[in-house]
C-alpha cells in the first residue's frame, strides 16, 4: 500500500509552514522538495509576494511540483497556520537563550512517526530574519540543522528539503529499491561446490601452485573467499570447466 494512503502515516500528517518567505523560487524549490519526499502540504504565512504561488520563479523552481504549489494555503497569522495542528516544530540555525528543546531533526522525525497521534508543523522563518521569538516559543521544540558552526545557515528550500528527506526516511524504512544482490540464479547444491573445490584443488597442484606436502591454508583460504560469493550452478560449473580445461592441457585428466 502507498504510504501517503493510509490516515495515520506521517506523509498525511505533517505540514510544511513557511513565514515570511521573501523569494519565490524558494516557494517553488520547497513545494518540489515536498513532492520528491512524497509530501503535500505547504502553507505561506505572509510571503513577501501575496500572489507568490504564481510567480514566474516560484512556478520554474517547482518544476514538476506545481500542483503542491498551485495547492499552498496562504494564511496572513501562524495560528491559521497552526490550525489543527497539536504539535510543532520551529526550524532555526541559531539557538537561543530561551527556547523551547532543542531536537535534531532525525530525532523529531522518529517522535513523530512514533506518535500517530500528533498532528505535525515544520515552521521555517524568512530568507533574511529567520524566525522572530514569539513563533519559537509557541512551538514544542527547536529543530536545529546539525551544521558548520561557522556557517551554519542553509537556504531555505534546502532546509525544507533535509527536514522532508528524514520524515520520509524515519516513516518509510529507508526503503529503496534494492538492485539485486545474492543469487540471481539457480543456488549451487552444497555438493556441487564440494565437487568443484576436489577439482579445483587437482588442477592447483597439476600446476605446482599448491603443494600437497605442504598446502598451508590455500584451500581453506579460496573456500572462505568462495562462501562469499553466493555460487551460482552456472558458476560453479565454469569454475569446474577451467579446472577440468587446466589438467586436459596437462594431460592429467
Ligand atoms: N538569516 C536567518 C537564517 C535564514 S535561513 C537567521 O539568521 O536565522 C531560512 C530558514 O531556513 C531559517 O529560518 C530556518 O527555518 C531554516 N534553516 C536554515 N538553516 C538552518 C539550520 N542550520 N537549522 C535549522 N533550520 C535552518
């Protein structure tokens, strides 16, 4: 089942909440990094532009993400903003003296996929002020981005996306689509493989490579490296063709 389908998961239950967003093409680069994460909801509190959802950058920097742009609630206060919401975020590079406690956001993202009951906001502040003080504190916690201390403030839309990136990751598992490790075929029959190192041990010696009076640990060795490996039949089988090509070639077959 989709994630985004089911009431009670994160991507249904989390909000996006930008304050006084100054440039458009942040509005547009966030509601595509809500997309990619498989996020919707985006709310503009006070944006600089009114009509900033349909601005020329906001549109371009949305990319394939217009309709989570064209679907931005525009409020003019942080309670409409809020409204519905029993828990938020405030999202700041610089910590205060008094503020609410301070959370990584991985940590806030494992709170809220654990709780299905919180009803979440991510409040981010303006590309020049940030946050002011009294939105802080009206917020359960402070989420600050791990960050370079000598410059530690990111842009916007990237802040956005990082916050986005980690809900995604803590309600889905990290689950990526995997490319195929381990057997792609037929597994080899335990025998099989003991049938190829006998073989493989002949054509060893056959060439002086192993000496029987004095093997030290090269079979052990090549099993270890071997059991690694996952043996295919197909592969086993080469495996006993270049033994088997090797004593022909020295007539020892
Ligand atoms: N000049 C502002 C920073 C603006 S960056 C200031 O000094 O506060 C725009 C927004 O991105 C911030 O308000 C915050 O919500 C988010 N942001 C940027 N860097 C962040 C960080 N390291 N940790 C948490 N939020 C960050």
């Amino acid at each position: 089942m989709n994630p985004s389908q089911t009431s009670t998961s994160l991507f249904s239950r989390l909000r996006f909440v930008l304050v006084g967003t100054s440039h458009p093409g942040n509005i547009g680069a966030a509601a595509r990094a809500l997309k990619t994460m498989g996020f919707s909801q985006l709310v503009l509190v006070n944006p600089r532009f009114p009509d900033a959802v349909h601005h020329e950058e906001a549109i371009a920097f949305a990319s394939g993400a217009q309709d989570i742009l064209a679907a931005a609630r525009v409020v003019g206060t942080i309670e409409e903003a809020l409204e519905g919401c029993n828990f938020a975020a405030a999202l700041s590079a610089r910590l205060r003296e008094f503020s609410p406690p301070v959370v990584t956001p991985r940590a806030l993202a494992a709170q809220l996929c654990a709780d299905a009951g919180l009803d979440a906001a991510l409040v981010f502040g303006s590309e020049r002020y940030g946050l002011p003080n009294d939105i802080i504190e009206r917020c359960n916690v402070l989420i600050n981005i791990p960050a370079n201390p000598d410059y530690s403030s990111l842009n916007l839309a990237q802040a956005v996306q990082l916050l986005a990136y980690e809900a995604r990751v803590a309600e889905t598992g990290g689950a990526v689509p995997q490319t195929p490790v381990g057997f792609q075929g037929e597994a080899a029959k335990l025998a099989q493989i003991e049938g190829m190192y006998a073989h493989l041990e002949q054509a060893l010696v056959a060439i002086d490579f192993l000496d029987p009076g004095n093997p030290k640990k090269l079979m052990p060795r090549l099993k270890r490296l071997f059991s690694r490996t996952g043996l295919e039949t197909e592969e086993v089988n080469i495996l006993r063709g270049i033994a088997r090509q090797i004593l022909q070639k020295l007539g020892r077959n």
